[in-house]
C-alpha cells in the first residue's frame, strides 16, 4: 500500500513539474519580426527586419543575408549601412550605427539609424561575404514617419546637435531606465556621436495655472558608449510630462531641450 501511494505522489510530483515548466516557456513572448524590405545582388539577398516601423529617432534594424541561389542563411559576413536622404537641392545622411560584429545573433545582424527627418530615405546596405568573399551593395527606399524623438539644436559653441530620446514600450508610473543618444554634425554626411557630455535632467508636471512638481528618485544620463547616455527617471503620476535638459561640455552649457512625453 506504501509503494502504491508513494508511486502515485511521484507521478503528481512529475505532472505538477512538467505543467510548471510548460506554463514558463509558454509565458516567453516570441520577439517579432517585421520585413521592411529585401534585395538582391550577386547571388545574395539582404532583407531588412524591424520591431516597429520606422519614425523620426533612433530605429534598431536587424539585416538577413543569404545566399539566393542555395537560399542557406549566411551567419558570418560584414554589413555596413549608408543612409541618404535626397532632397533634390540637397542631400544628407544621419547618425547610423553598423553591426559590430561579423558573426550574426540568431540569424540576423542588429545595427542602428537615427533619423533626424521624415520622409523617403534611402539605405545602401553593403555586404562582405566570408564565405565567398564576395562583395555587394542592396539598395532600399521607405519612408520614415514624423516624431518628436529628436531634437535639433545649435550649440553654444557654434556646432548643430541632434539630441535623441530613445523610446522604450511605454512610460510608466513608477521608476523606469531613461536612454539618450547625441550626434553632432560634423558634416551633411558625417553625424559622430558625442561621448563627453554631462546631462543634467528635471522631469516636470505642469498642472495649469501656475502649478507643478517634479520628481525625485531621478539620476542623471552617464555615457556608455557611442554617444548613448543612461539614466533613471521616476514619474509620480499619469498626464503629460516635460523632460527638461541641460547638456554641458566640460564647464560650459553646450545645449537646453525639452521632450514631452505621455505616462500611462
């Protein structure tokens, strides 16, 4: 009778752990996938993945390449971008980050452009085959829609900046991570991330008539790397926001912004 009850609270045991276990993996959301656009030259394709469409701001872009005459997925290449925006009297690109690596991450090469207007723009993706050593250029046109995520200022010191709010799914009540890229403009075609700055941030609440509050719990963007700077800012309550900043090189106020956001 011993052995029979104890078989049985095994099987509750084993049932109990297989549910548990299925009810995690279940609760993993997929990361999907949009296709932007796909290419081809010199027997390879280059598609183009996205997680929202593209806007005004900083825009993660996930490149595939494959070989089009086997269609085997090729997982060890270099991918550059070049962005244009052609505006018939003019051109320029903006602030793009290339892959860093030429091995890809689950099949697809992450890299980075920050659109600093709206409109068609056009990308040339180039392409080095290690397998091959085949070289390559896909050219894509889309259109990128309007934001507010990217402030275009002048420097005190003579220079224009562009000042990204990097959008995270929502904002929040509570304290949540707040992320910054700045870019300078060195030329039409030359847009360097500016790795020296110090921020200085104050989050507001207008309220009307006179009235408002901030917030604490708050801690200013650091630099990390390539221009991107991270902080913490805690929302005490839902409405419409004011991110106040002042950007200083060394000493000296380089730039003030203000973004607006919407807390849920």
């Amino acid at each position: 009778m011993k052995t029979i009850i104890l078989i049985i609270n095994t099987f509750i045991l084993l049932f109990f752990f297989a549910c548990s276990e299925n009810n995690a993996t279940n609760s993993d959301e997929p990361i999907t996938y949009t296709k932007l656009s796909a290419g081809f030259d010199k027997a390879t394709k280059i598609e183009i993945f996205v997680k929202k469409t593209p806007v005004v701001g900083y825009n993660k872009f996930y490149i595939s390449i494959s070989d089009s005459l086997t269609n085997e997925r090729i997982d060890d290449a270099r991918i550059t971008f070049a962005p244009l925006m052609d505006m018939g009297t003019m051109m320029h690109a903006c602030p793009f980050e290339n892959p860093v690596s030429n091995k890809a991450v689950d099949g697809l090469f992450p890299g980075a452009l920050t659109f600093i207007m709206s409109g068609m723009w056009q990308l040339d993706v180039n392409f080095n085959r290690n397998d091959t050593g085949t070289e390559g250029t896909v050219h894509f046109m889309f259109e990128v829609e309007a934001s507010s995520l990217v402030k275009n200022v002048d420097g005190n010191d003579g220079k224009k900046y562009f000042v990204t709010l990097i959008q995270p799914e929502k904002w929040q009540v509570g304290t949540t991570p707040i992320e910054f890229c700045i870019n300078s403009r060195a030329t039409m075609m030359n847009f360097p991330p500016e790795e020296k700055l110090s921020i200085s941030m104050e989050p507001w609440m207008d309220m009307g008539e006179g009235q408002g509050h901030g917030s604490s719990e708050n801690i200013n963007p650091a630099h990390m790397e390539k221009g991107h700077y991270k902080g913490q800012i805690h929302y005490t309550m839902t409405g419409s926001w004011d991110i106040n900043l002042s950007i200083n090189k060394g000493d000296s106020l380089l730039v003030e912004t203000t973004f607006e956001v919407t807390v849920e």
